[in-house]
C-alpha cells in the first residue's frame, strides 16, 4: 500500500523514520530520516502504529548523504550489519543523544543535570570484533563470508566492509577462495574476529575435525596474511590456538594509563578501541577516584576499567559473574605488575551472580566511596534495587555507606534509563550528567554513559 506524504519528526533505535498522521496514529519508516518528508509503502498495519519501507524521498534532510558502502540498502539482499550509512556521521551522534535523553525521561523519569559532550571517534574502519557468518551456496556455486542480509538469515554477498579494519576488509574475498578450498568447507558455519593492537587473531569454527590438508591450508593462509587461525570445535571453551603459528599475545593498550590488556579472541572486549579509549579516560575522570578512596569495578569483566582505576584509587574489588573472566582479569593484573611499567593499588577481584544480587549481599562486599559500573544489556537491576533497599530501610547497613558516586556505562539506553529511575527515585541519588558514545558507527546501538551523585 503506497501513503501519502509524511513529516519524519525523529528517527528511533531501529533507525527507522518516526512521523504522526493527523488522528495521532504512529508510523514507522525505514530508510526516512528526521525532518524529510516522504511517501512510504505500509506494510504492517496496528491499531496505534504502521510501519513502511521508504518509496519517495520529496523533500531530503541536508544531513542526507550517499551511503560509503555499496551493500548498504533497503533492497533484497542488502547487508544487515549498518542501518544509519545514509545519515550524516554527526548527525547519527546527535540522534543517539536524544535517543538516550528521550528514555531517561519517559521510561526513568531522570533529567540529567548537565549533558555531556558525545564520545566519537573514526566512523569507517573501526570494528575490530565482529563474528562473520560462512555459507556454502550450492545454488551460487560459492562460499560467502560475511554478516547477515537485512532482516534475513541468509548471508550477504559482501565483497568489502568498510567498517572493518582495511587489512581485514582486504581478506574478505581471501577468505571466501580459502573455505572453498577446504574439504569441510560445508561445516565451518562461522569466523570470529579478534584484533588486537598488534595481532589479528580469527576463529573458525568447524563442526567436524578438520584434516590435515585443511590444516595446512589454513596455516599457509596464516603466514601469507599475517593472522592467528583459532579452533572452535564446540564452545567458547574449546578455542584453541592452531599448532605451529606465531605465538604473539593478542592484547590491546591502555596507553594514558600504562596498562596492556591481554585477552583471547572469544573474551568480550569493546569493538571500537578507539572509543574505548577515551572512554576509560572519560569515566574515570568522572568517577575522580582518590588515594584515601576504595572503588568498585561492577561487571569488570577482563579489568578493563579495574586495572585504570587502581593507577589512582588507594584499593579497588573488581566484581563479575564469570569465573572464567575473574581468572582472566587476575592474570592481566599479575602481567601488568610483572612488567613494572605502572604501581597498582591493592586490588582483589571476586566472582558473583550480579543478577541475584541483594540486600545482604551488597554489605558483605563493604563499604566503597566510589563506584563503576558497567553492565551488559540486561543492566545492573538487581544491584540498583539491593541499594534502594538500603536506601529506604536504614536498619539493614550494619555500618554500611553507599558510595558517593556511581559512574554508569551502559550498551542499552532502555535498561540505563530503568536502573538510573530507581538510583534517583528510589535511592537517593541525583543524576549530575549523561552522554553519548558512538561505539557502532553506522548502527543504531546507542552507548552512553551517566553520573550519579549521592544527594542525601
């Protein structure tokens, strides 16, 4: 069904042009950008809301702009993996600031106090992780490597991305000629992406063993382009480096702090390094952690924020859930300090179920002037209502204080905006300031980052 011409007031978090018909119906526009006005094709029809793919542009946004990659699109086929190519990359920041904005507001009721400046860096080359599908296409006669089709489990014919580092973009069609070689060429479903600051490290994962003239190949291809091969028989737990390769250690720097992050190229670490960066810096410029002070690190994960915290607090706990993660963070401090390139203040870690957190749980871990967290999409909801308790029913601190300060950084402006609701509605926190950080160039995944002050 072609519409009429709609106003497109505002993009949401699918990227998709938002505008209003005259009887305050909602309709939702893919391809539109905000303050354009367009014809759309509706194909989804609700009693409050339609939704439509974008047929005529009549009046373009001046921050329009031609799409850098030529399997960007809303056509068939199209690469799933960037949704914002045809929005100006300042522009982007400025929606994903509103976006996180508009649900502290609606869904926590929290107006930040100051607004900070957007975090942004390079918007092409920047994604150093990335989980690559394969598909052997019998019907195309060739094997395809690549991220998903828009809105589809097939995958995208991508000849480049240039989203991906340049040395990585130009081993996308290496990579398509090296599966087709191979014997199990039908059973390796995917290649994971792992860059450090020095080494690129790949995963393939198989799922069945592999022979040895596809272990050669695959060594040959290794030496050729300069990258580490890993092998994924089933889970995460069974990545192994391939025998025989250079041994270099995939890390990433720290450099304002003197810290180097080593990890293995299945831990969770940030896709943009160069985000990363300055977001450490920004974070714990904000949470100003002293020498008389004790922080901690909630969701520390490898120690990525931990590890910079104890270069200025007086003592740091690093909490995560996984054991496997505390084993690996404790390995990076004891690295660091075996380098004697930067003094660490008393730092322990400790692993926790942080979504069953209470109450009791939190006073066992001690008092603590300052916190950081940094949960993953779910948010930190439990650890936000173990502190409003505490807020709201004195008898249970037994000598406990909350922390002055929490330093928020979220990957998910829906359940900030929940948690940052209950720290200033429910436990006596003012929210001083919050920001954007523009993680996915090109992507609707909003980042952000938020301060709260305790105001009683």
């Amino acid at each position: 069904m072609t519409d009429s011409a709609l106003q497109i007031e505002s993009m949401d978090l699918e990227a998709q042009g938002v505008a209003h018909r005259e009887d305050g119906k909602v309709v939702f526009v893919e391809g539109a950008l905000p303050f354009e006005t367009v014809r759309a094709n509706i194909h989804r029809k609700k009693n409050n809301w339609e939704q439509g793919s974008l047929l005529e542009v009549v009046q373009e946004s001046s921050q329009r702009v031609r799409p850098g990659c030529p399997h960007f699109g809303l056509h068939a086929g199209a690469c799933g993996g960037c949704k914002m190519q045809h929005l100006e990359a300042n522009a982007q920041v400025a929606v994903k600031q509103r976006a996180m904005e508009d649900n502290l507001w609606h869904l926590g009721k929290v107006k930040p106090e100051n607004i900070l400046r957007p975090i942004y860096g390079p918007a092409w080359g920047y994604r150093y992780r990335a989980r690559l599908s394969v598909r052997d296409v019998l019907k195309k006669g060739t094997v395809l490597v690549g991220f998903h089709e828009r809105k589809s489990r097939y995958v995208a014919d991508m000849q480049t991305c240039p989203v991906l580092p340049p040395h990585i973009n130009t081993l996308l069609m290496p990579l398509r000629a090296l599966i087709e070689s191979l014997e199990a060429r039908a059973t390796c479903p995917q290649i994971e992406l792992a860059c450090g600051d020095h080494v690129t490290a790949l995963v393939l994962r198989h799922l069945e063993p592999l022979s040895d003239g596809d272990i050669d190949l695959l060594k040959l291809f290794a030496t050729k382009h300069h990258v580490q091969w890993w092998l994924q028989s089933k889970g995460p737990d069974t990545v192994t480096l391939l025998d025989g390769q250079f041994q270099e250690q995939l890390a990433y720097e720290l450099p304002e702090f003197g810290v180097t992050m080593p990890f293995r190229p299945t831990d969770f670490t940030q896709v943009n390094p160069h985000i990363n960066r300055v977001l450490v810096t920004r974070a714990l410029r904000l949470l100003d952690a002293r020498a008389d002070e004790r922080v901690i690190d909630w969701f520390c994960g490898l120690g990525n924020f931990t590890l910079p915290i104890a270069t200025m607090a007086g003592q740091v706990l690093g909490i995560e859930g996984s054991d496997a993660l505390i084993a690996r963070a404790r390995d990076n401090l004891a690295w660091n300090q075996s380098q004697r390139k930067t003094t660490f203040a008393p730092t322990q870690f400790a692993a926790r179920n942080l979504f069953d957190m209470t109450p009791e749980l939190l006073v066992a871990d001690g008092s603590a002037d300052k916190w950081l967290v940094d949960p993953p999409r779910e948010g930190a909801f439990a650890l936000a209502q173990a502190l409003a308790a505490l807020h709201q029913e004195p008898d249970l601190k037994q000598g406990w204080k909350p922390p002055r300060r929490i330093v928020y950084v979220s990957c998910n402006p829906a359940t900030l905006a929940r948690d940052a609701g209950l720290l200033v509605n429910a436990a006596g926190y003012t929210c001083s300031a919050a920001g954007a950080v523009n993680m996915f160039p090109h992507t609707a995944h909003v980042e952000s980052m938020a301060v709260f002050d305790l105001s009683t």
